[in-house]
C-alpha cells in the first residue's frame, strides 16, 4: 500500500505571484495514523483533451494542436502540461497543501495553445505523483527516533477538472488583452527597421502598418 493518497479539491488564482500561478488545494491522506515527517512531493500534470466536448469555434483554434476534427479520434491524447515540486512539511491526519502551478503565455507551448482557444468549461487533468514520504519510528534507547523513508506509489494519482475561467484569471491578471510571439532576431530587426522609417509609436501599429500594407490597403 502506498504511504499517501491523494485528491485536488479546489483550484484559485495567486494574487501575489511574480508570474500567472494557479494553485491546486490538494488534499494528502496518510495510510496510516503515523506522523508524517516531511514528504518531498513531485507531480507531473497531464491534460487529458479527449475527456471533454468542444465548440466549433474551439475546434477551428485547435487544428495547429490536433489537426481537423474528423481526425480527432486519433490525435486527441493526453499530454504534458507541467511538472512541479515542493516539500510538504511535518503533518498528522489528512493535510490540506497548495500546489503552485506556473502558467507562461508562451505560444509556442502546446499547453498555453491548448488554454488559450478553450472559451468555456473545464479542462480534464490528472495529476501523476512520485516522490519520497519520511516518517519517524519508535524512539531507541538512546531517545532518538530512526527516520525513515518509503517511496510514493507510482500509481498515485489524481484527477481534476480546471476551470478555464481560472486560467483566464491567472493570465489576464499579468496580460491582460495582450499574447505574446516569438520572434527570430533577424525578424525583430527588421521591424524595429520598419517602426523607426515610420516613426511607429507601438508594436500594434507596426504590426498592424504590415497587415495593411499587405493587404493592400492605405
């Protein structure tokens, strides 16, 4: 039997985060009624998109991630969203902790892409925990008690369905109304080159200056 067990039973923006944090409120239940030491929790998060219904507006933003919906039998499979880690400290009973999860706005990464074309509802994830729980034993004759370790079941794991308001709320927070692109350095030359010939306040209207011209219009 696994030393701990597991279950997310809330999910909230950190307002106080240098970066978009969505904390996940897990819940950990001992196997038994021992103190728990220290528990050095890791957790890889997975997105489970074929657990969930989509719009078909939703689905035209996510035919970079998936391809065209008549493929999707086959091409919707969980992935990687992130991993994270943290030391939970000494506890007894079932133990209430935050897990912080990082959000970047990067669109270059399929979980942000994944997010940002979802307009409503919920996004399936479970959350895939190993790690090592230490405990204390008896105490021996000298008065000290042995510390021990034992490892988190490979098999642990919890399930969750994120709001995706709450994502939302987590980037807006710090972008709000904006993306971001990556850009290659020769690219991002070029157009300083094309805001400064045209004495361009922003990066909107440079980019916008582009799309005009384009499309052939003023």
């Amino acid at each position: 039997m696994s030393p701990l067990s597991f279950a997310v039973v809330d999910a909230r923006v950190e307002p106080h985060a240098a970066v978009p944090t969505i904390m996940l409120r897990l819940q950990i239940t001992p196997a038994s009624a021992d103190p728990v030491h220290a528990v050095a929790l890791r957790c890889q998060i997975m997105i489970q998109p074929q657990q969930r219904r989509y719009e078909p507006s939703e689905g035209e933003r996510l035919v970079d991630l998936f391809g065209d919906t008549p493929r999707w039998g086959d091409t919707l499979r969980p992935f990687l969203w992130t991993n994270v880690g943290i030391v939970v400290p000494g506890f007894a009973g079932v133990e209430l902790v935050d897990l912080p999860v990082t959000c970047t706005y990067d669109m270059e990464i399929a979980a942000t892409k994944y997010f940002d074309a979802l307009e409503h509802g919920e996004v399936p994830i479970v959350l895939l925990f190993s790690g090592t729980v230490f405990s204390r034993g008896a105490s021996g004759p000298n008065g000290t008690a042995a510390l021990s370790a034992s490892p988190i079941a490979w098999h642990e794991e919890a399930t969750f369905r994120l709001p995706v308001a709450t994502w939302r709320a987590a980037i807006d927070a710090y972008f709000p109304n904006s993306g971001w692109l990556r850009l290659h350095n020769d690219t991002l030359d070029s157009l300083r080159r094309f805001r400064a010939e045209r004495a361009l306040l922003t990066w909107d209207e440079t980019i916008e200056s582009l799309l005009k011209e384009a499309e052939g219009g003023p």
